[in-house]
C-alpha cells in the first residue's frame, strides 16, 4: 500500500511541476511580440493556474507594453476575481493609458460591484478611451452615471472615443438618448454624424423579437452609410440562422442596395469559419 501510495504522490508531483513548465513557457512567449498569440490561446487553455503569474506580469512596469495589456484583459476574461485590486489599482495609478484602459475593460468583464468608485474615480481620466471604457464597464454593473459622459464624448473630435462611446450607450441600453443622438445626424462633425447614426440603430434593435430583429437588419442593410450597413450585416452574420443567411445572401447579390458589398463580405467570412460552405452561397 505505501508503495501504491508514493507511486501516485510521485506522479501528482511529476504531473504539477510539469504543468508548472507550460505556465511559465507560455508567460515567456506571452513577453514577446512574435509569440503572443499563441501564448494567449495557450494561457486560455490552462486556466486558472496561469492567473498568479499573469498578475505578476501585469503590474511589473519593466515589462513590454502588449505584453502587460494582454495579461490584464486576460485577468477579465478568465474572472479572477482575486485580481480586482490589482486592476483597480492600475486603472488608478498607472503611467500608460493602454494598461489603464485594459484594466477599465477587465473589470467590467469581472463586474465586481466594489470596483465602481474607482471606476467612476476613471470618468476623469485624461484619456478619452480609458474614460470610455470606465463608462462601459459601470454599465455592465447597472450603473449609468456615464451616460451623459458617452453623449457628449460621441460629439467630440476623438474619432475612437467616439465610437467606444456608442458601445458604452449599446450596453447602457437606454433608448431615451435617442432624440439627442438624432441632434447630431445634422452635425458638422462626420464622424460624430456617422457614430450618432450607429448608437441610434444599436439602441433601437434592443426589445426586438428574432423576427423584428431580423427586419429590422434588413432594412437598416440599406443604409447608405457604409459603417451602418456593415454593422447590420455583422449583426445578422452573428445571428447565423438560416433566415439571416438568405437575408445576406439577397443583399449580396442586389448591387443597387447600399450594404450589398458589407453582406458579401460576412458571407465570405462564414465560409472561412466553416460556418456555411462555399456550396450553400451559390444557392
């Protein structure tokens, strides 16, 4: 029996320092530009181990830039919630606003209410992303305090502030921002036209039915302005049933619809996800 025994402690010990090394193989490759895709796939399969060395690389300033960006969203999309100070620290105190806004980004994919003084404390950064991202994140916790942030910033001249605006008022959900999105269709500012025109469709689909949903992406593939009609025809890509495909499929294939271009490119896109074949679009 104690043979038995140290055979199996043997074998856990063997097994662990093993999986020890792929860790610590995979934070080495996460460190460099050329491997750190592979290095995130690789973490993501791990798990919950790699977490205490993620956290490690996350706050050790010495490191590459991506290197630290890519362990903090990591932190997120793993939820662990044992790095929520960490972040919230990051988010507060770091020198470069890409960390600051992947940490914002982090914690609201953690969505740990405790996070949102420093969240709102992050409505004041000087970085316009990080503000955006702050604003989205208490969004995710229920919280739209950013609300007026977000309408304001979409008229700005932050062409990305912009437009992480317009995801920040998709998750805020409320469709009472409409009439003053619609005061800026006339505006001299493009991009504050075209962005106010996305947070418009993307707050007017929420409540629909799958059959409603499904019209009204239709119809809004007719939109003139390119950035509309290619959101409409991603939406109905993600919808992938075989209603939305046909949907796709018809616009493609009129060139005098305004997102015929748009719908054929999420096709060829589902072709080479294996999610529909190249047999099924020439149907």
């Amino acid at each position: 029996m104690r043979k038995i025994i140290g055979t199996v402690l043997g074998l856990i010990f063997f097994s662990s320092v093993v999986f020890a090394g792929q860790v610590e193989n995979a934070i080495k490759k996460l460190q460099k530009k050329e491997t750190q895709q592979e290095a995130i796939k690789e973490i993501e399969k791990i798990g919950r181990p790699a977490i205490p060395q993620l956290r490690q690389l996350a706050k050790d300033k010495k490191n590459e830039q991506n290197a630290r960006v890519s362990a903090i969203i990591l932190l997120g999309k793993m939820k662990a919630e044992e790095s929520v100070i960490d972040l919230e620290n990051l988010l507060e105190k770091d020198e470069d606003k890409f960390c600051r806004e992947a940490s914002a980004i982090s914690l609201g994919n953690l969505s740990d209410k405790k996070a949102i003084p420093k969240l709102k404390q992050a409505l004041k950064d000087e970085s316009g992303n990080v503000r955006m991202r702050a604003v989205w994140a208490l969004a995710k916790m229920g919280d739209r305090s950013g609300k007026q942030l977000a309408l304001d910033t979409i008229k700005d001249k932050d062409v990305t502030a912009q437009l992480l605006s317009v995801e920040a008022l998709e998750v805020i959900g409320d469709k009472d921002a409409i009439p003053e999105l619609k005061k800026n269709l006339d505006s001299k500012n493009v991009w504050a036209k075209i962005h106010s025109k996305l947070a418009i469709k993307r707050l007017e689909i929420q409540g629909l039915s799958e059959t409603e949903k499904l019209d009204f992406l239709k119809e809004t593939l007719k939109d003139e302005q390119f950035e509309v009609n290619q959101w409409s025809a991603t939406e109905l890509g993600k919808i992938g049933t075989p209603e939305a495909i046909t949907i796709l499929k018809e616009t493609a294939k009129d060139t005098k619809v305004a997102g015929s271009y748009s719908a054929g490119k999420i096709l060829m896109r589902l072709v080479e996800q294996g999610k529909i074949t190249k047999e099924e679009l020439q149907k």
